[in-house]
C-alpha cells in the first residue's frame, strides 16, 4: 500500500508542476532548445515504436487502396522496458538464451563463437556512437542477415552515420562507478567525401555499490569515412579496457550473519585495504573496414571485413592442501554444526568479528611464510632441489585470450516494385586460447604444477600427477602458465538468402540459411592422468545447420497490421557443451547433435497518433539440446563433469506494449510479458570426474515441468511521463516481477537423490521442490532538462543537458535478480537445507546524475 501512496504521490507532484507552467510554456520554448533537441535528452528513456515508411509516390497514389508496409527503426515500447527496467532481475525476452539474439556492428557479427553470446563488453560505455540501431524483432526479414528466433540488433558506428557534434559529459553515481568523464567529436561528409568521428570516456570507483567492488574502465572510438563514387568506405576502431571487482552470490546464512543484503564474500582486508580475489580484466579491441557498393538506384553490396583480438579474464584464489579459504564455505558456518550449543558459539563469533565474514589475507600470507620446504627434482631435472617458501596459497587468474577474423557480404537488390531478395554468405575463423595463470604468490617463493587430487588418488605415481609432462614437476612464478592450457580453433561460415514480396494489402517473405561449424581442440600441455588426448589436436567436430522461416503481414490499414511469421532452425551445439572437460583432455559427449528448434509468433500493432501498441504472441520449441556442468563433487571429492543431453524446452507466452497520450503534456507507458518456460523431457546424464577417463554413471534427471530459471517468467511495468515544454521531462514507472526461479540442482532430482524417500512425503517434496523466488516490485525515476547558454565570452549558444536517473526509487533492499541452486546433495542424510541455494543480490537506491555540454 506505501508503494501506491508513493506513485500517487509523485503522480500528483507532476499534475502540480504542469497547472503551474502552463502559462510560460510559450517563453521557455522560445529561450531555451527546439523538440527535437529535447527527444534526444530523453532517448534513452523513450523510444519511438515501429513506424510507418511512406515515400513522395506512395503519398502521390493517395487514391490507390495500397497499404504502407511496418518497419521497425527503432525499439518499441516494450523492448524499451525490458532493457531500462526489466534488466535489474536478468530479464531474458521471451525466456531465450543468449545465443539466440545476434548482434551485428557494420555487418560485422558480434556473437562470441564459443558461447554464441553477444560481447557487450568490446563497446561498452560508447553509448554515443552506439545510437544509430536498427532492431529486427524476431522472426521478422531482416535485410543484413538471416536473423535468429530471438532479435537481431544491427547498429552503425559508421562516422558519417554519427550526429555532428562536440559534447563533453560528466557523471556522477553510486552504481558500478562513481565517475565517468566523457568527450564525442564527430564532422559529417565533406566536400572531399571525408568524415571522421572520434569518442572516449572513463570510469573510475574505489568502491562501486557492493562492498569491495572497485572499478576502472576506459573506451575509445575512432571512425572515418571516404566517399568515392559509388562506394562508401569506412574503417571502425573501438574498445574497451575494463578491471572490475567483482560480487559474489551469497547465502542466506551469510547475509543474516552479516546483517546486509549486499553481503560480498568475495573480499577481505589486506593492511587496511579492501582487496577482491574475484577480479575480471577485458580488453578485446575490434577494427572493422566496410565497403558499402552501390551498383545501382536498386542494387547495394555491402563488404565488411573485421578482426577481434585481446584477453578477458578472471581473478580467484587457489590453495594446495589448505583449507578452503572462502569464508562462506559451509563447513565454517554455524547451520553445519549439530551442536546447538556450538552453532550458536559459530554465529556469535561470526556476527561479532569482520575478519570472519570476509577473506583473511593476512592468515594467507602467514601461511605462506612459514611454508619453507624442498622441491627434489625440479623442472624435471635429475637432482636439482629448491628449497624456499612454497605457496599453499595463490590467486589464479584465468585467461581467454581470442583472436578473430569475419568476413561478411551482403546484398539486397529490388527486383522490381514489389519483390525484393536479400541474401550474403559469412566467413569467421577464430582462435581462443584458454590457460591459467599465477597471479600471485602471496607472500611464497614458488609455486609448483601439480594436480593435488591425482596426487591424493596416486600417492606413489609421479607422472600421474603432473599437470604437464613434457615440464615435469615445473617450479612456478608470478606469471607462469599452469593447470591447465590449450586453444579452441574455431571456423564458421554460412550462406543466406531471402525473398520478400510487397502487395497492396500483404507482405510476405521467405529466408533460408545453411551453416557449417568446426571445432578442434589443441592442448598445450601433456596432462599426467590423460597422456594420449591431452597434448595436440584433436579430431576435427564438424556440424552442419539449417533454418527456415517465412512470414506475413496483413495490412489492414496503415495504422493496423496483423502478422504471423514461424521458422524451422538445426543449431550447431556450442564448444562447451560438446566437449566434457576441455581443461584436461579432449573427450566429448557420446551423444553429440544438432539442437532442433520450432518456433511460431503473430502480432498486433496498432499505431495512431494518441496510440501506439504492439501485441505479440509466440510459442517456441527446443529439442535435443546438451550441456555440460563442471562442479566440486562431495562424495567423489574431485570436481566432476555432468554430461546432459536430451534437453526439450518449451517457451510461450505473450508480449505487450503501449503508448497511450493521455493530454499534451502527459503520456502512459504499458508493458508486460507473460509467459511460460519449462523442461518437457527427462534430461540424460553421464558422470566422470576429472581424474578418471571412464564414465562414473549413466542415469536420468527427473527434469520434466521443471521452469526454466534465471528470468522472470512475468513482468509488468506502467510509466508516466511528463514533459511541459519542450527543454523538461520527467518520467515514472512501476515494475512488477513474478514466477521467477533459480536454477536447479541436477544431482537432487535423479534415483539417487530420492532412493529410499516414501514418494510424496515431505521429504520427497523438498527434494523435488524447484526453488522460486519471491515476488518483486521496484519504481525508477528519470528526468532531464537543457538550456542554451554562451559559455566564454561566444557568440554562439551551447545546449547544457542535465539529466536524472534513479532506479529502485523506494530502496527495496531485498531485491533479488538471480541465484542458483549449489551443485552439493546429500544423499545420505537427503537433508536439502544442508546446501541451501546462493542468491545474487540487486543495489537498493541507486541513481546516475549526467551533465553533458554540446558545442
């Protein structure tokens, strides 16, 4: 009921603010910036809705009953939503992975090929050059690539594509960072056919919203273009460099004790300093050049050629024979003792002592230092010894370092006034070299490349235990290469084509697209347990796909459409889930295939100058899908591979969106997807740790009706926006999130899990039971407002922009976007509270004031 009151109240406050500046409206105008300008202070909170393209002829042909065709320039209202205010609970549309939404920057394809996700973070913070966006929603034809059955994005960071301008811009948050500096230039086409277009901003916090988290991150943007005759060529060079401490899933157990929702257990302090052990670090510049040929007022290829190169990695800490230095490890926790008594001792002591929620890096350094010990032939040199402090205690860090080159043509040519074909064929060959490396001793001489469970398991074998034989018991420093290294080589290539008619009152199209991927593995290192599959390449892993998909739109009017469009997709499974542990060896799931897709969605929209609304429906089809979970196994007290495959998912639902202008002054924003994502298969597993080559079992996952985690399945927003004048807008939304999971635990839900269990008692229940979260709601606020000043004395006036956002404007601290159920069980006790679920936690109040100056 408070959260009501709170929206009535501000809505009453904007009512307020609108009787009182009605009767200077007129002279603000006239002093301060034109619409347009003020539109572009509120981009990226209001976005248009798919619009209407009507050219001079069509306009001409006024008597003709010929309907105008839908275009989506822009995103609508509900894409709008999802990606301002649905994104603080990991809002995935329509329940979809990842790799089901392509992302293309001047033709180039931006979607990893191990993971198939979308590297958001090669451009972020150059949201300047970002803007120019064309969004293909769904199984719509797209005319610069086949598409997926999620959105494809396709943004031009062309420079004679950028806004001319000069802006300089600071903010200030308490999010991520705390400070960001930004400057754009960008000169349009000159008589000479050149345009330029350069950007660059940077990001710094000692501490971002989490405890521990600090933040430095720097982008840059260089573009330019040469128009000669018929060819547009532009070359693109971008990055960003970003080193983020980061936040770790928590418990509930951890949070209570530490009395915070934002509990991190990532960090700890060392001399008075808070230092993360979980650090991420990327930089992956990227370079584009781009020929844009047009052969004729009907005919235009476009060729883009690209390369990616650069690392990410990932900071954690490493130990050899020492206790778990975590200090969120359930073994120091008081729900593992049994003892009441002692359970109560461990809470106290943990409630009243820092030290003991966090990392204690001094106790690491302490045992590091008193750790001195001789290494007996060392880099596998008969009789040289070493002796000197020998870590027990490090931090890794893990690296991904790629190197990729795409080549991508495209053409689209009208064959005449009303059939169009599209179609281009698409080249990648990447490299992606995988290895950890010694971060830190942390107070130790040496480190050595020894795998410590084949050395607990085979005590008297030592070339079982070496990590890398060709380097025999390899003494490490700050820097070495150890556990694990090998490359993924990786080739894709793929031809498109698409047809595409246009009537009076129908439009229809038809695109298909064949695609072939490879795999190979190349180990680096001759690993001790797998001598013979380790070290090498591997055979080669070819898969050849398939998709199809047609659709049409009945044109009612121009205002109205009705669509429906269905596709028919063979999906190439991704590098991880083919092979099983890659880190050591180069097996792969016995079971290995295409995954099937089948999908079907039709639309309303309706667009009218006081109403603009899309309606969408959809129903999608997921067949033999796989996947590959690696974990610390209790019982088998190594990590071990889950190997699943036989993964049918089902996803349909709803989507709405609406902009309703209620006066001139005001507007309402509506949006909501409902929708139903759940497993309709039981899933098959095959086990095998780490340190043995056959499979440990074979069994089932009791998966089937299971809800698909890591989103909610719905979500609702309503919007007011207020905009007096043309220089001031101010806007509020509420947003609702229910039926959201987390993902489930694979070991709880198989014969073993439930063996002995009296079927449907409480205990089976709890075991079965798939953990959901509580229902979420949240409001954002954000306005802005510009002037026209002369700074320094100038003739010319400058436009000043100031702009406000405040998301979770009601501080609900128990925000939760996403967790996990641990990968541990039981099965002797069958106790589900003794490994409960980790939560990822959402800021509370948090806001970003910008400050921008455009000269």
């Amino acid at each position: 009921m408070l959260k009501v009151l709170w929206l009535l109240a501000l809505l009453c406050l904007f009512v307020k603010m609108d009787a009182q500046t009605t009767h200077r409206s007129q002279l603000i105008k006239n002093k301060l910036m034109d619409s347009v300008q003020a539109a572009e202070l509120k981009e990226t909170i209001v976005y248009d809705l798919p619009i209407i393209a009507v050219n001079e002829n069509e306009r001409q042909e006024a008597n003709s009953s010929f309907v105008p065709s839908l275009v989506s320039a822009n995103r609508d209202v509900f894409m709008n939503t999802a990606s301002l205010h649905f994104s603080v609970v990991r809002f995935r549309m329509r329940g979809y992975e990842a790799n089901s939404f392509n992302t293309q920057i001047n033709g180039m394809q931006m979607n990893g090929l191990i993971d198939g996700n979308t590297q958001w973070s090669l451009w972020s913070g150059l949201n300047e050059v970002t803007r120019n966006t064309q969004i293909v929603a769904g199984l719509t034809a797209g005319e610069q690539a086949f598409g997926n059955i999620g959105n494809e994005v396709n943004i031009d960071m062309r420079a004679s594509k950028q806004r001319e301008q000069m802006q300089f811009g600071y903010a200030f948050s308490n999010r991520t960072y705390r400070n960001r500096w930004m400057f754009t230039k960008a000169a349009g086409l000159n008589k000479k056919g050149w345009a330029y277009a350069v950007s660059g901003n940077f990001r710094v916090a000692d501490e971002g919203y989490f405890p521990g988290t600090n933040y430095s991150g720097g982008s840059y943007f260089i573009a330019v273009d040469k128009q000669q005759n018929d060819h547009l060529l532009s070359l693109v060079f971008f990055g960003s460099i970003i080193a983020q401490g980061k936040q770790g899933p928590a418990l509930d157990e951890s949070v209570a004790l530490a009395n915070t929702p934002f509990y991190n257990p990532y960090w700890g302090y060392q001399s008075g300093k808070k230092r993360n052990a979980n650090v991420s670090k990327s930089h992956q510049p990227v370079l584009i050049l781009t020929d844009d040929h047009r052969i004729n007022n009907n005919t235009l290829v476009i060729t883009t050629v690209g390369c990616v190169f650069g690392a990410k990695s990932n900071t954690a800490l490493d130990w050899y024979k020492a206790p778990d230095p975590r200090p969120d490890y359930y073994h120091y926790l008081p729900g593992y003792q049994t003892d009441p008594v002692l359970r109560a001792d461990v809470a106290d002591a943990i409630k009243n002592n820092e030290q003991l929620q966090q990392i204690n890096w001094n106790s690491l350094y302490d045992v590091n230092k008193h750790s001195e010990e001789t290494l007996n032939n060392a880099n596998g040199i008969a009789g040289n010894s070493i002796t000197g402090l020998r870590s027990y205690y490090i931090v890794e860090e893990n690296i991904a370092a790629t190197k990729r080159l795409d080549l991508n043509i495209t053409f689209n040519t009208r064959v005449n006034e009303t059939i169009s074909v599209n179609g281009g064929a698409s080249v990648q060959i990447q490299q992606t070299h995988f290895y950890k490396k010694i971060n830190d001793l942390l107070g130790g001489d040496y480190f050595v490349d020894w795998n410590q469970f084949a050395e607990r398991d085979y005590p008297n074998d030592t070339n079982v235990i070496q990590n890398d034989l060709n380097h025999p018991n390899r003494v490490l420093q700050k820097g070495d290469v150890y556990g694990y290294d090998y490359i993924v080589h990786t080739h894709q290539s793929a031809i498109w084509g698409q047809i595409a008619a246009t009537q009076k009152e129908i439009d229809l199209f038809a695109a298909a697209e064949i695609s072939w991927l490879v795999y190979q593995r190349e180990g680096k290192m001759k690993n001790g347990l797998f001598p013979f599959n380790s070290f090498g390449r591997s055979a080669m892993n070819a898969f050849t796909g398939y998709a199809f998909k047609t659709g049409a739109t009945y044109k009612i009017n121009g205002r109205k459409y009705f669509y429906i469009n269905a596709g028919i997709l063979s999906r190439a499974p991704l590098f991880d889930n083919v092979f099983i542990s890659p880190r050591t060896r180069d097996t792969r799931q016995e079971n290995t295939g295409n995954e099937k897709i089948i999908s079907f969605e039709s639309g309303y929209v309706w667009n009218a100058p006081a109403l603009k609304l899309r309606l969408n429906a959809y129903l999608t089809g997921f067949a033999n899908g796989m996947n590959v979970t690696t974990f610390y196994h209790d019982v088998y007290a190594t990590f071990v591979n889950y190997a699943l495959w036989g993964i049918d998912k089902i996803h349909f639902g709803t989507e709405l969106g609406m902009e309703c202008t209620l006066t001139n002054r005001f507007a309402m924003n509506l949006a909501a997807s409902v929708g139903r994502y759940y497993y309709n298969s039981r899933q098959h597993v095959s086990v095998s740790v780490d340190n043995e080559a056959y499979v440990l079992e074979k069994t089932i996952v009791y998966s089937q009706n299971f809800r698909i985690g890591g989103t909610p399945q719905e979500a609702y927003s309503i919007g007011i926006s207020y905009q007096p004048n043309t220089t001031f807008y101010l806007a509020i939304a509420g947003n609702y999130f229910r039926k959201m999971w987390v993902d489930f635990n694979p070991l709880r839900r198989t014969y073993a899990a439930l063996e002995n269990v009296v079927a449907g008692s409480e205990q089976w229940n709890k075991i079965i039971d798939q953990t959901m979260l509580p229902d979420q709601f949240i409001a954002d606020l954000s306005a802005g407002t510009s002037a026209r000043v002369k700074l320094f004395h100038s003739k010319h006036r400058h436009i000043l922009g100031f702009h406000l956002s405040i998301n979770n404007l009601l501080n609900n601290r128990q925000l939760i976007s996403g967790g996990y159920e641990q990968l541990r069980f039981d099965a002797d006790t069958k106790d589900t509270d003794k490994f409960p679920p980790k939560y990822f936690h959402a800021m509370g109040l948090n806001f970003s004031a910008d400050l921008s100056l455009r000269l």
